[in-house]
C-alpha cells in the first residue's frame, strides 16, 4: 500500500494515530484506541472469547515473499477461524506487532491494509494492541475477541460414539498458497449452530487427523474411523501430491492451515444437515465416531489402517 507523502505517519505515536484514524467500528466497543486499555461490552447472557496467536517471520510466512499484507490477512485469519470454531461470534481485535526496524511503517500499514477486508466482512474493529520496533525480523500477535452465541459454545469435548463426523471443505495442500489466506468459517458455524444440535466443533489448524484426534482426546478417549474415499481433496492436494510422491489422500489428512471446519453431530442430525446444507456451507461426511480409543482409516475395497493423527509440533525434536 503506498500513501501520499503527508499521509505517512511518523514515529511510533504518529503510527498509532494513524491507526487508530483507520476506521472500523462495533457496537460492542465502549471505548478504543488512545486509553490504557480498550472497553467491550457483551450482549445480554453472552460470555467472552479470546484467543490469540503469534506469527514469525521464517516460521509461519516469509515476509519478503508474501509481503505484510499477506501476513495481516493470515494474523487476523486464523484467530479468526479459532472463534469460528466456538461457533462464537467476533467483535475485537487487538495487535501487538514488532516490526523490523528499516521498514516499520511500511510493514505496519501494510498489515492493517491486509486485516481490513476480514476484520470489515466479520464485524470486528481494532480494539487495541502495542508496537514495538526492532533490529530483527517480524512478528505479529493477534488477540481476538468475540461472545459466545446461544446455544453454543461448541467444544472439542462434546463428541460422543456413532456421530458422524462432518467437514465444512475440501482439504489439503495448503501450503501452495492457501495457507496465507485462510477464509474463516465463521458465518458457516453460526449457521450450522443455528440449524442444528452440533455435539463437538474445531478448525483444521493441524490436519484432519490431529484436529480430529484433539476431539477424540478432549471428548474422553474416543476413537474414530475415517472413508478414506469420502475424504473431501483440494485440487491444491492433488497438484501437491504430483510433485512431491506424497498421495493426495495424506495431503488432506495430514497438512493442515485448511481453515474449513470439522465437527460431529447425532446420525439423524447429519443425514438431516447433509440434506439441507445450511445456506453457504458444503457438508462432506468424512467418518464416524467410536467408542473404541484410536483413529483408523477405512479403505474402500474393506482394509483398515491405523492413522497418526500427529500434526505439526513445534517443539518436536
Ligand atoms: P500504553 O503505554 O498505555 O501501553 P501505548 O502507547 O502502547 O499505550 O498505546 C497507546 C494506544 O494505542 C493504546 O490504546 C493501544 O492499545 C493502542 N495501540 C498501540 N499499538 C497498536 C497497534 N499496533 N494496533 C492497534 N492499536 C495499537
Ligand atoms: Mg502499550
């Protein structure tokens, strides 16, 4: 994004101000930018979500490649798709970012031209956040608020033996682009929250597998067996898989930065949602829930294998 001269902010305080004229505005923010800390106030019966996540430069995107941007889409996206998988709704944002220091104000206005889209489409204004400088790469820490939504929220331990398990999208290789622009599915979740009983709820963060294999953990120990010919595959699955002898199906099981949304539902209430498919959401049923621990893989001519539901760990060794 390039300014007219005069319009470049100077200086930290002059970058916040700048900021802060930037726009955006929720009835639930009582007060913004400029005091010591922001004000929201939260529908009636409503409880507060927050949730956050950092981002590195030369971990989690490459500025020089991607460009800010990129980057402010992606900070503000997958927050974004954590309240979505609450099936809550969003309402602030706050920023805290440290900048490299030969570029700051370029980087900063490029973020926030890159959040603007998302956060004007989901209703969420910037509450707030805090600006650093540095002689050292980018990176950015987006906290989002939102409230929860009757008669959710919807956890990852609500699954329970025989739901079937559905998912909002296609899914896998991610990496060739999509991963940098994740398209929450927040009005996909309210509208499945609002069309029936949803039992347990996450985002595809990690991977199926291990998304999945989070609910199976949180839901107290349960297991789950995956068609493998129902797994619904990106065509950025299939591309990926030609180049790299990996196949499409363990690209969609197993990439993960997909941003579509996995839940499990009672039987009666899945075939009813995949009848009707809540306006704007694509229903694929991927497999079912069991009482017997372990996450398997059924293949269409009968075997069964079992399936790591490992997904990216940043502290493995
Ligand atoms: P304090 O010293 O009280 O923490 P700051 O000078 O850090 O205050 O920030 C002043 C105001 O600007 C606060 O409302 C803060 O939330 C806001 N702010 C600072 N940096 C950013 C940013 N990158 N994005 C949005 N708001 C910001
Ligand atoms: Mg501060």
């Amino acid at each position: 994004m390039s300014l007219p001269q005069s319009q470049i902010p100077v200086g930290e305080f002059g970058l916040i101000n700048w900021i802060r004229h930037q726009g955006g505005s929720n009835p639930a923010l009582r007060l913004g930018i400029g005091d010591d800390a922001a004000v929201l106030r939260l529908s009636p019966g409503a409880d507060l979500i927050a949730t956050t996540d950092m981002l590195l430069d030369g971990r989690h995107f490459l500025l020089e490649e991607h460009g800010a941007e990129a980057v402010g889409g992606k900070a503000l996206g997958v927050n974004l798709s954590d309240i979505a998988a609450m099936a809550g709704r969003p309402l602030a944002a706050l920023v805290a970012v440290a900048l490299p220091g030969a570029a700051a104000i370029e980087v900063a206005q490029g973020i926030m031209a890159g959040m603007a889209p998302l956060a004007e489409r989901f209703g969420v204004v910037l509450a707030g956040g805090d600006t650093n400088a540095w002689n050292d790469r980018l990176a950015i820490s987006v906290t989002l608020l939102g409230e929860t939504v009757q008669p959710g929220p919807v956890l990852r331990s609500g699954a329970r033996p025989g739901d079937v398990v559905l998912v909002t999208g296609p899914l896998g290789g991610s990496l060739l682009g999509r991963h940098m622009k994740p398209f929450p599915r927040v009005k996909e979740a309210l509208a499945l929250l609002n069309a029936a009983p949803l039992h347990a709820l996450i985002d595809v963060s990690d991977g199926l597998a291990a998304d999945l294999g989070h609910i199976l953990e949180e839901s107290g120990a349960l297991g789950a067996i995956l068609d493998s010919e129902r797994i619904p595959i990106h065509p950025d699955a299939e591309r990926l898989a030609s180049s790299d002898g990996r196949t499409p199906l363990e690209h969609a099981l197993h990439d993960g930065e997909d941003f579509e949304l996995c839940l499990t539902v009672a039987d009666k209430v899945a075939d009813r949602l995949l009848a009707s498919q809540p306006e704007g959401v694509t229903l694929h049923r991927v497999g079912r829930i069991t009482s017997e621990p372990g996450l398997w893989l059924r293949h269409v001519e009968g075997g069964v294998e079992p399936l790591d539901p490992r997904g990216f760990d940043h502290l493995a060794t």
